[in-house]
C-alpha cells in the first residue's frame, strides 16, 4: 500500500469538500440534484421553473390538462427588500375521473421529493373540496385542489430580480 510522505500534501487538502462542492455548484448554476429543486435565480429561470413544475405535477396524474392562465410575470417583494417578478400558472382539468385523496397522496409524494413542504387542506363551505399546497423547492407555492369536477394546480414562481411592470409592457 501507497502512504503519502507526511510533508507532502495536496494543494487542495486545506480546504474542505463541502466548500469546494459549494463553489463549483454555485459557479455553475446547478444543484447537487437533477436540478428540479433549484431555487430560480432570474426571470427565465422563474418561468422555467414553475411551468416545469406544473407540467410535472399534471403528468403525474394524468389527463388532458389545459393552461387557465400563465405563465403570466406579476409584481412580488424581495426576501431582501425591493421590487420584484414571480411568475403565476394555472392548469385545469375538467372531470378528472380520479380518486381526489389517491390524486392528493401521489402530488403529496411527488412534492416531497422535489424538497417542498406540504400541507393538506379542505375547501370551506357546505360541501368542503380536499386539496394540497406546498412551498419551498423550485417555487415559492403550489396548490392543488381536488374537486372532482374539476382540478386545477395553481402555482406561483419565486420572486426573482426584474420589473414586472416592464416585462407587462414589453409583452413578457
């Protein structure tokens, strides 16, 4: 076996993996996983980000679901103070022909999975509607709501650097 001489060392060895991983990640705009827990870092990662993640969300169970509305940029606060963008999407199935609760578990695991917090919920009112919102991972909120006349998952990006009122004004 191979032993290093105890004065040589390797011009790396000073400093810690975890800073090096840190930097080359953060460097190369990736996260240790596949990327679809990345927190977005501007506008057109924002998009990306939610519209994957709704579409994601919607294959899961399937169907033939429509967009209601988005992905349209509207105005948010900075965690850090100041003006921001998020994008909002909306996608809706009309007589989904699932299980709500079965539908809920499976949005549940898939959630989870892509490092969201979640937290199920029913709808008030006399004939209450279950459903399911998360946060965290690569978007700032996500709601499912499992009516089994219709679903819809409705989810708002992170709020990145940009104006909003420009990107509108531009067409974005």
């Amino acid at each position: 076996m191979h032993q290093r001489h105890p004065s040589r060392r390797h011009p790396w060895s000073s400093i810690p993996a975890a800073l090096i991983m840190t930097a080359t990640l953060s460097l190369a705009g990736c996260s240790a996983d596949d990327g679809r827990n990345m927190v977005p870092q501007d506008v057109d990662d924002a998009r990306g980000a939610v519209v994957a993640f709704v579409d994601e969300s919607s294959s899961a169970l399937g169907g033939e679901w429509r967009v209601s509305s988005g992905p349209a940029v509207e105005s948010c606060d900075r965690d850090g103070g100041g003006a921001g963008a998020a994008y909002g999407y909306l996608v809706a199935i009309d007589q989904p022909g699932g299980d709500p609760e079965q539908d809920i578990s499976s949005l549940e695991r898939l959630w989870t999975e892509r490092g969201l917090t979640t937290e199920r919920y029913q709808s008030g009112g006399s004939d209450p509607v279950p459903g399911i919102r998360g946060s965290g991972g690569s978007v700032a909120t996500v709601d499912f709501l499992a009516d089994p006349r219709r679903y819809s998952i409705d989810s708002l990006s992170s709020c990145v650097d940009g104006d909003a009122a420009e990107m509108q004004n531009d067409g974005e």
